[in-house]
C-alpha cells in the first residue's frame, strides 16, 4: 500500500512517491517547494555569508602591506597558528593512540 499525502496546492490525494501532483503538476516536497520559492524571489539558497571578524579584516587589509613591523608580524601570527594547529593534531593523534 503506497502512502497518500495532500497537495499543498489543490488538496487533491495524491501517492507520496510520485514527487508531484497528478492533477495540477505541484511539487509535493516540501524542501523543494520552499527552495524553487527563493529562486524565484532571487532570495540565495546557500548557507549564509558569516560576519567577517575584525581579525579576517585585519588580514585582508593588511596582505600587501609593505610595512616591515606588519610583516613581521603577520609572519609571526602564521608560525603561532602553524604550532597551535601541529599540537591539536598531535593530542588528536596521541588520543586516538591511546584509545585503542
């Protein structure tokens, strides 16, 4: 026995496996309903932008600089998140070695 689900649209009966509906052509899934909706109200259907912190800022504005005190410290600020990253892999690795 196939199951039954109403369309939105004419309230008709309609098997749920069909996708749309016989008698008016209506999508019956709702996340595809709601997805062909935003295309048309030019709404994006991706996730959403994240707000840029004032540290992606300073980055961006300061990725060509030719200050050498900038530079320098743009370096040292990469060698940090390089160590930071190399210890979390290393617990990560060590946990899982010793888990079994």
């Amino acid at each position: 026995m196939k199951a039954e689900i109403k369309c939105p649209a004419c309230l008709a009966w309609v098997s749920s496996s069909d996708g749309h509906c016989t008698h008016c052509g209506s999508v019956l899934d709702r996340n595809v309903r709601l997805k062909q909706d935003r295309i048309s109200r030019g709404v994006s259907v991706g996730p959403p932008e994240r707000k840029k912190t004032r540290i992606d800022l300073w980055l961006e504005r300061t990725e060509h600089s030719e200050n050498t005190l900038v530079v320098v410290l743009r370096a040292i600020v990469g060698v940090a998140w390089a160590i930071y990253m190399a210890v979390l892999g290393f617990i990560v690795w060590l946990v899982t070695l010793l888990a079994g």
